[in-house]
C-alpha cells in the first residue's frame, strides 16, 4: 500500500506547524500511523523540536528548501517508511519557498508514485496578513506570497478568527481573484471551523492534478534573500523563571527594534527537564505555540530561537544577541551562547522542475 504524501506550504507564520500537529494528533487518536518531514534554510528548528516534544514521528530537511533538496526529501520520507510504515507523510516546506508543484509535488508523483500517493497541494493564507495587503505583487515578498496562492490546489484561509466575518468573505473572494476555481477553507485554529475539511482532502483519494504556475525566478530569489534567517541556542541555569515572561520580554525587545512589515516570523522555545514553552511573533501580533508542563521552569534550560526578518545577516545576529543579553541581564540569570547562525538565503537551485506534466 502506498503512503499518502501530503504537502502544506505557505507564508512564515500561516499556521502550518499547528496544523499539521492538530492533523498529526488526530490520527494518533485514531490510531492511525503518521510521520511529519519539516524544513528550513537552517537548522535547529523549533518547529522540529516542538512536534518531537509531542511524541511525534518526525524528520527534517535542512540546509534548503524540498525543491533544493529532493533527495533529502525522499531518503527522510524512506527513513518514516523503514521506520513506522505510515499511512500518511505530511511534509511542511520552508516558509519561503514555491513552485511546489514543478519542482515537489510532480517529481514525486512521476518518480516515485509507485511509492506515494501524492495529494494535491495544500496552501495556508494568513488572514490578517492578506488583510493588510501582504499579497501585493509590487513588493518583493507580496510577489512570493501571491504565487503561493496562485500555485495551491486547496488554499487554507487561517486565522479566521482574528478578523470579521465580512472581512473573510471579502477574503475570500480576494483569493478567488488570486487562484479562481480553487476550493477555499476558513480555518480557524481556535474554534476548529474547517478543521474536517482539511482532514477531508488529505484522507481523500484526490492526487496532485496542477499544472506548473510560471514564476520569475529572479524575483522568487530576491524574495527569499531580503530575509536575514537567524537560528540560535542559548544555554542557562536559574534557581526559577517563568518562560511565558521571559519568551515575550525577548520577542516584545525585538519588535520595538523593527517595524511590523519586516518580522515575518520570530520564535522562541524554552525547555527544561519537565516542560516547554513555544510563542511567536509575526509582525506585532504575538502566538502562544504551546505549553507542555508548567510555563514556570528552573534549573538547566534551553532557550531556542529563530527568526525571519528583513535585515541584513549580521546587523540582524547583534541585534538579537544584544536583546537576548538585556533580558536575561534584566532578571539576572547567567547564560552562554552555545550557537548561533544567520544568513540569507542563495538563490533557489531545484534538483526537478518539470513543466510539462
């Protein structure tokens, strides 16, 4: 029996990780088996660490996007299929990353569809951001966004619950301009509307059917370069501490430093022996990702962080060090860096990219 290969794209900070977790967690429930593949630029992924934290089966890719690193891709998918034999693979790409169907979603279908039953491609949209005109093809990254869109097969609306119901119906209608006879879903996160939808395509007999949508890649490069990538460990020790307060301290410093357009997604998780804390940022608007344990932590700890913003590299590096050090400075806990990396990413270099399925 084939595995059913699932593929969620969309912007930083749409709601994938939650909603393949939420997917993940009822399947479990269902006891049916599932392994997760995430993958970034970089590496030491909160995202990673927090679907591990739920006792999930997960690989990465990292280094690059799927399209880079397709047979990456496929040993992780191989290593699920050795190791728990799932009836499902849902596989999450970089935040940044499109043209998933030329260079993903095809190549798997027409190489390895002995293997993969390959479903259509699933698209998030984040709501508040397609209301605050993100998707604008003039800008740089409204151009990555807005392809994103255009190429799904099932585009996902998020965050539906932070907006008004009219202005989901006006979004919805702004998608349509953007990918006309594309089923569309309001999902919300909170209340679970759209949730049975969602797990209606992925459960479906549906395969990936899309043509290939053209994309500039000089502009897809530009896009994905205007990010400064930064991912970083921070060691410490404190007799108490509360990872709700200290994670928002952080994120909160930063977001004064930059303005809302320019933080595509900052994160941080904090883990100790009996718990841990995940919350992000996007813009001005912060998420509590999830808590295991208690928020309230001592002893050895780790404090995880990644973030996604228009900056260049090293001015993006200081400046997070520089906020790290004040506020663990301003509750007097002793910390070490033990790693930190920041860059941006090259331009895009896809193993496939087949046009003429």
């Amino acid at each position: 029996m084939r595995a059913r290969m699932v593929l969620i794209g969309g912007f930083l900070g749409a709601g994938k990780t939650t909603l393949i977790n939420k997917i993940a967690q009822e399947f479990i429930k269902e006891k049916v088996p599932i392994g997760i593949i995430t993958n970034d630029q970089g590496q030491l992924l909160i995202d990673t660490e927090f679907i591990k934290v739920r006792g999930l089966n997960v690989e990465e890719v990292c280094g690059g996007c799927f399209c880079c690193n397709f047979p990456k891709l496929l040993d992780n998918a191989n290593k699920l299929l050795k190791q728990i034999n799932p009836q499902y693979i849902v596989a999450e790409p970089v935040g940044s990353c499109t043209d998933l169907i030329a260079t993903v979603a095809t190549p798997l279908k027409k190489y390895h569809g002995d293997q993969f039953s390959v479903a259509p491609l699933i698209v998030l949209v984040d709501a508040p951001r397609l209301l605050n005109n993100a998707f604008d093809t003039s800008t740089l990254g409204g151009y990555l966004r807005n392809h994103q869109a255009e190429e799904a097969e099932y585009l996902i609306l998020t965050k539906i619950d932070e907006i008004g119901s009219d202005d989901v119906e006006s979004l919805i209608l702004k998608l349509k301009g953007i990918n006309p006879n594309r089923k569309i879903i309001p999902y919300s996160a909170v209340t679970g509307e759209g949730f049975q939808d969602i797990l209606g395509i992925i459960t479906s007999d549906e395969e990936t059917a899309r043509k290939p949508v053209d994309v500039d890649y000089d502009k897809y490069a530009e896009a994905e370069a205007e990010l400064g990538w930064y991912n970083g460990i921070y060691e410490f020790t404190a007799p108490e501490y509360d990872s709700y307060e200290l994670s928002m301290n952080i994120l909160k410093s930063l977001a004064s430093k930059y303005t809302p357009s320019d933080i595509a997604h900052a994160k941080v998780a904090i883990t100790n022996a009996s718990s841990h804390t995940k919350i992000s940022l996007i813009g001005n608007e912060f998420t509590i990702g999830g808590v295991k344990g208690s928020r309230f932590g001592k002893g050895e700890s780790k404090l995880n962080f990644n973030a996604r913003i228009v900056s260049e590299p090293e001015k993006l590096r200081q400046t997070i060090r520089e906020t790290i050090d004040s506020c663990f400075k301003e509750k007097c806990i002793q910390y070490k860096l033990q790693f930190d990396d920041c860059f941006s990413p090259g331009r895009p270099n896809p193993t496939y990219r087949i046009l003429d399925e």
